[in-house]
C-alpha cells in the first residue's frame, strides 16, 4: 500500500456528509489506508464506526473558519505510506477510474485526477447519490462544458510526502476557502517545470452542490491578495497547463 487517501472536513452539511459517506463505502473495496481530518471547534458528532478501514482524527482549532492548509499539514504526521491523497468531500468522482498504478505513483511526485471545474446542481448531486452504484458519466452533455476553465483545484491530489514537505507543504496563509491549490501548483511547478506532475486524463470528477458559507467570497478575495503578493496569478495557471498539458485547449 502506497498510498493514504485523506478527507479534510469541516462543519460538513447533509449534501458533502452524502458524498463521504459515498467515498468511505467505496473505499472499503479497495487497498487504501483512509483517515477522516476533522477540525472540530466542539466535540465531533460524526460517528465512523461501520468502516473499519477508516481512522477518525479531531482536530480542536477554536474557530468558525475552516483552515484547510493547517489542517492538511497537520494530518501529515498519521499518515504512514508515502503518498497521500486528498480528496474533498465534496468532490465527485467516478473511484473505478482512480486506481492508480504503483508505476505512475513512484514515477511522479504530484498526481491530479482531470477536473471538471463546472460545478454539479442541486438535481444532479441528488441523481448520483441516490443511484444504487453512483458514478460519474463524463458523457452527459449537462456535465460537459465547452471550453477549460481553471483546471487546477486542490479537490484531489496526490503527493509524495517528503517532496511534499520539501516545498514548504500547504500554505497557512490562506484561510478559509480560495486559491491555496494555485498557491501549492505554482510551487510545484517551480520554473514551469512538469516533470514531478502527472495530470491523470482518465479520471473525471467534479465539484458537487452543497451550501455555502456566506463569507466564503470575502475569504476568497483575502486570499487571492496572498496569492497576487507571492507573484501570482490565474493566467500564470493557463499558460502553464497549456504549455504542458492541453496545448490544444483555448483559454479565456
């Protein structure tokens, strides 16, 4: 077992609690190692005892906003495989398309799942959870869009930890919800190197509908601040996908 998929969660509504629980019943079918990341500001109400393949770690940050960077750098030392696999839970995805061979694992030090970033409705969301064995058709025209629009996100990836840890890990100063994956893509790439990133075209998912918090744009437009003060930008995410990734794709 290479790999310890995590689930950072955080004051999850019925909609994401849905998809985990999607996530956790579809991972006890496969070898992976799988820890549930809960920052808690008051004792857990989540109880995870029907999947023994899962480890529940709470924990306490007095706080109403969900730090996500801390908390995935925090998980990091209960992990005991060399790569870890984050995957929110509010990102849908087809887990037949994500067995990821021990080939493409120790070639690569970053690994993301292809990425719809057209966000699932109410409706849809509903559909898939409520079909007996839920799965992404990437073939249904309502969930196909035309062109590539910020490809990158933090929804899923997979990392070599010590690689992980070498380019400073996640970022705290983001808080909230916004931008730390760019943060974390532009690192990675460094001078708009991709040789240590595999883009897995074979795998789709995409953002599902939930509720969403009322600060979450304020929070966002703090946090792009940060990212435009280490130099960056979303254009700089284009030109470096298409230069290595989807030569072919047009941006807007």
């Amino acid at each position: 077992m290479l790999a310890t998929i995590v689930i950072p969660i955080f004051n999850i509504d019925i909609y994401r609690y849905r998809n985990l629980m999607y996530i956790l019943e579809y991972t006890s079918r496969c070898n992976y190692a799988v820890i549930v990341a809960e920052q808690a500001n008051a004792p857990t109400t989540l109880n995870l005892d029907r999947f023994p393949h899962v480890t529940h770690h709470v924990l306490n940050k007095k706080t109403h906003i969900f730090h996500k960077t801390w908390l995935i750098n925090k998980i990091i030392k209960y992990v005991h495989t060399q790569y870890m696999w984050v995957v929110d839970c509010d990102f849908f995805m087809n887990f037949d398309q994500l067995q990821i061979s021990d080939s493409i694992l120790n070639q690569y030090k970053f690994i993301q799942p292809y990425y719809y970033s057209r966000d699932l409705t109410y409706k849809q969301t509903l559909e898939l959870h409520q079909s007996k064995e839920p799965h992404v058709d990437c073939t249904r025209p309502e969930l196909l869009q035309s062109r590539l629009v910020n490809i990158y996100g933090a929804l899923s990836f997979i990392f070599d930890i010590s690689s992980f840890v070498d380019i400073g890990a996640m970022n705290e100063s983001y808080i909230g919800w916004g931008y730390e994956d760019y943060d974390l893509f532009f690192r990675v790439h460094g001078n708009n190197d991709s040789a240590n990133y595999y883009i897995n075209k074979e795998t789709h998912g995409y953002h599902m509908y939930h509720d969403v918090p009322l600060d979450k744009e304020t929070y966002a437009a703090e946090n792009y601040k940060v990212l435009e003060s280490h130099g960056y930008n979303l254009q700089n995410v284009n030109t470096i996908l298409k230069n290595h990734y989807y030569p072919d794709w047009s941006f807007e």
